[in-house]
C-alpha cells in the first residue's frame, strides 16, 4: 500500500501557491488596512428574570414586535404592541427611559431590528428579551390578551 501523505503532497502544493498569490493581495486605494469601524452600538440583551423583575417598574415600557397573530395569543403583561406603521409615536418622550423589546423567539430578529431602530433615535436604555413570548408562555410566565 502506498503512503497517504504521498497523496496529499500536490494538494498541498497546490494550496500554498494559492495562499501566497492570496497574501499579496490588498484591498483598498493601496493605503494601509484598517480594520473596518462598528456604526452600531451593542444592543443589551436580557434575560426573561430580568425582565420580569422590570414589569411594572415606573418608566419602563415593553414592546411586542410580534405579528398580529403572535399579539392576540398573548403577550406580557402591559407590553405595547409595536409592529404598526407609525411605531414612533409610541415610544415615551423622555430618551432616558427603558425599553424591552421582544418578538417570537431566539430565531427570530424583528426585536433586534426595532431596537437598534431606536437607538438610532437616541434613546439610551433600550433592551432585548431574545427568548421571546414563546420563551415567557413556555416557562409558565403570565401573559394579557387583547
């Protein structure tokens, strides 16, 4: 039986010239590089305890940015339902407050995107509860319906 590594050999080769081609290469108006500046502030995920411990707290607002359908099988108790075409209206006028955004489930990104949409607009403690309404219902939490 022949050597394994005798196979391998030209690969091998074959995969260091196209490394060496590829570490000549340089992206750019041939400058130095850079590394790539972050626009976006890191978004504050929670926790379900968490956010539980933030329900009925003065100056804190919930938001569900679930679909419609989502809404009317139950939401968390005083949560604003989001996912409306003029959504900025119902966000409070003092920037200082806290928000809690949370959609579906950990799959899903539509929190995520409306509270980076907010924090675009300056508000300075906006949250995301990743685990959801599925999360919250599943693990025997309480929920409002419409």
């Amino acid at each position: 039986m022949r050597n394994p590594s005798l196979y391998l050999l030209p690969a091998l080769i074959a995969l260091g010239a196209n490394v060496a081609v590829i570490s000549e290469c340089q992206a750019g108006g041939g400058g130095e590089l850079t590394a790539a500046v972050r626009h976006e502030a890191e978004l504050n995920q929670i926790s379900m305890l968490e956010a539980e411990s933030l329900l009925g707290q003065p100056n804190v607002h919930f938001f569900d940015v679930n679909t419609l359908e989502i809404w009317a099988e139950g939401y968390l108790p005083g949560a604003v339902f989001f996912n409306v075409r003029d959504w900025q209206k119902l966000l409070p006028a003092k920037k200082d407050a806290t928000l809690v955004f949370y959609c579906a489930n950990r799959l899903c990104t539509a929190s995520v995107l409306a509270a980076r949409e907010v924090m675009k607009l300056g508000y300075t403690d906006v949250r995301q509860m990743p685990d959801g309404v599925y999360g919250w219902r599943i693990s025997g939490r309480p929920v409002e319906k419409p």
